[in-house]
C-alpha cells in the first residue's frame, strides 16, 4: 500500500478526476477526456497497491559480479531458479540475450516474460512485473566452489534487474546522438559463431552509460529494435526512480555496485543452508527448494512488508 501522505495524494487526484468527469464539458476534448479516464483507473489501481505496470510484461537481465567463475555459475543457478518458476506459474518465457562463458555459466543473460496470473483477490491477474519486480538486487551466494581444487569456501555476487516491457507508445524518446550501436556476430559459449552474419546488436546510451543487449532475433533490423526496446525501459525505470526521489526529497542509494554490502538475499550452502532475504529477514534452510523456483514466500513477504 501507499503511504499515508501518498495515499492522500492519489484520492485527491481521483476526486479531481471525478468531479471533471461529472461536468458536462468533459468529452468536449476527446484525446484529453480519454488521457484522464486512463489516468483514474492507474490511480486507483495504485490505491489498491497495483502499480502502473503491474498488469505488464518485464525484462529481466542477470549479470555476474565479483567471483569469476562462480559468479557466472551463480548466474546460471539464478537464471534457472526464475525459469522454473515461471514455467510451474504459467509464465511465458524467451532468451533476448546469453553471453556464456566455457562453463555453462552467465557473465549476463537478458529473458523477456510474459503473461497474467492470477495473484489476489483485490489485483486479480498480473503481470510478471508486479511479481518479479522486487527481486531486483544484488543476490549473494557462499558454498564451496566447484571450480577451486583446494574446495575452499567462496562468496560470489549477481545482479538481477526487472523493468517493464513498455509500450511502443510509452517508449522513452531517445536522441540518435546519445546513441551507440555496436554489431557482432550472434555467438554460443567460447564464442563459437552461430551466424556469419554480424546480427548481434548492443545499445549503449552514452550519457548514462545504460546498454542492452539482443543476439535471439533473425535479423540485425530486429535484434536493434529489440535491444532499443530493453534500453528504453531501462531510461523509464531510471527517470521513474529520479522522479519518486525527488517527490519524496530523499536520496536513495542505488545498487549500482555488484558487491558485498548491497545484497538484498543471499544463499548460503555451506557450512549451513539457509536461504534469507535481508530487507524482510525471511529465511528457510531448503535451499533445494528456492534454487528449483519455489520463491513464493519471499516474494509474499516483500510484497507485505
């Protein structure tokens, strides 16, 4: 729910809307009347705790941080994790993006998700985004690595990011100068060409230094526009958390460092197992059973915190 000064907002908003909805002049201005209809039913989603994109599709991207080895297993272990789970819910599930090392591991893979559920009674269905968006972090891992002969203990980190699949309408507006587009040749582990063709594609936008990736579509034209649409729901999400920052008039330290101290949960293998979320301290020792894709009860406690 929103808090109580936000809450108070939004009602104010939705009694404004009503009010202009009850004059006679309304619809005299069609494209501003339907704007507004469209505004008063976010607002009361919001009400009931269901954000503007709750509804929506997500992208979600992994990337490996400190641990070489083990952290681009640990991404791989992740990447499972959200898979299973999605399919056991009814998700749909495609791979954007895969850059994997000789492993078997992740330095980064991008997956689009999609679909509804249903999720309770006042929200109804949802999209993945109002489920999955909390997991969005850095994740810790400890166990005994796989990849050290001497099987020493090992921390390694991984970042996972949620955002909204936007709209083609919704889609930020970005200058072709503050662009940079790089090409290379759609590739498997070990970098073993799949295409001659350079279809590949990575976006960067230079002033934020934000970038997405996209090699699984046909064309170079696609993989573009594909990888166009992850960076722009990448600059939504950034200019959405620079908005709330503002309105709140508080600085909120982002995750930008993938590294001991900004972890949100960790999964711990050794020498105990316990799986634990720090921000709502839930925790369970099935380890086995979170890293399948039963991740339920950490994302209910999040979302009741």
């Amino acid at each position: 729910m929103a808090d109580s000064d936000n809450k108070q907002k939004i009602e104010s908003e939705i009694k404004d809307i009503e009010a202009a909805m009850a004059d006679a002049s309304f619809w005299q201005n069609k494209p501003l009347a339907q704007e507004r209809v469209k505004r008063l039913g976010e607002l009361k989603s919001e009400l009931l705790g269901v954000g503007k994109y709750d509804k929506g599709d997500c992208i979600v991207t992994i990337f490996s941080g400190a641990g070489g080895d083990d952290a681009e297993d640990f991404s791989r272990m992740l990447y499972e994790m959200y898979q299973k789970y999605c399919a056991r819910v009814g998700f749909g599930w495609m791979e954007l993006h895969a850059n994997m090392n000789d492993h078997g591991g992740y330095r980064n893979v991008t997956v689009e998700i999609s679909g509804r559920v249903p999720f309770d009674s006042a929200q109804g269905k949802v999209g993945p985004y109002a489920i999955l968006k909390n997991e969005s972090g850095v994740h810790r891992l400890v166990r005994v690595s796989p990849f050290n002969a001497k099987n020493l203990r090992h921390t390694s980190f991984s970042l996972v990011e949620v955002i909204p699949k936007l709209s083609k309408t919704e889609q930020v507006a970005i200058p072709e100068s503050e662009l940079k587009i790089e090409f290379a040749r759609a590739g498997g582990p070990g970098g073993q060409n799949v295409n001659k063709r350079e279809s590949a594609v990575r976006i960067v936008h230079t002033p934020t230094n934000l970038s997405a990736h996209s090699s699984s579509q046909r064309s170079q034209l696609a993989n573009r526009e594909k990888a166009l649409e992850i960076l722009t729901g990448k600059l939504f999400k950034l200019r959405e958390e620079e908005r709330k920052k503002k309105e709140m008039g508080m600085y909120i330290s982002k995750t930008t460092e993938i590294e001991w101290g900004n972890q949100i949960r960790s999964y711990v293998l050794h020498p105990y197992k316990m799986v634990k979320d720090h921000r709502t301290n839930y925790e369970t020792s099935n380890v086995d059973k979170v890293l399948n894709g039963e991740i339920e009860e950490f994302i209910e406690a999040e979302r009741n915190l």
